[in-house]
C-alpha cells in the first residue's frame, strides 16, 4: 500500500514534464507500475534500465547536434 502511495507521488511529478500525460494520468501510471516491477525478474529489469539510459544519450546527443533556432525579428 504504502509503495502504491509514493509511487503514486513519484507518477504525478514526473508527469508535470511531459505533454501527454496530466498529474491524474501520472499518479495512476504511478501506482500500477509498482505491483509490475516486483513481479519482474532480474534480468528484465536490468535490460529496462539499460534501454532507458540508451534512449535518453541518443536523445541528448540528438539536442547536442541540432542547429540552434532564430526567430525573426520585428
């Protein structure tokens, strides 16, 4: 109960930086995803980790080569 909670509190904080998802949406995705990582093994979740971590460097390093944008003045 307690882990649904801060999960719940965890989900509703990080949903305030994305577009899709409202605090509601963040607390229930929160709160689900608790019961679904303790029944995940080991491996599962070491592979998770990694793919995330990968995922946000090709996305870093795709802002870091992106020319900077001008706005049109007047």
């Amino acid at each position: 109960m307690i882990g649904k909670l801060i999960g719940a509190a965890a989900g509703a904080q990080a949903a305030k930086y994305t577009r899709s998802l409202g605090g509601t949406g963040g607390a229930l995705l929160g709160a689900l995803a608790v019961p679904v990582i303790r029944r995940m093994r080991w491996p599962v979740l070491l592979a998770l980790g990694a793919g995330g971590y990968a995922a946000k460097k090709l996305a870093e390093h795709g802002q870091a080569k992106a020319p900077p944008v001008t706005t049109p003045e007047g």
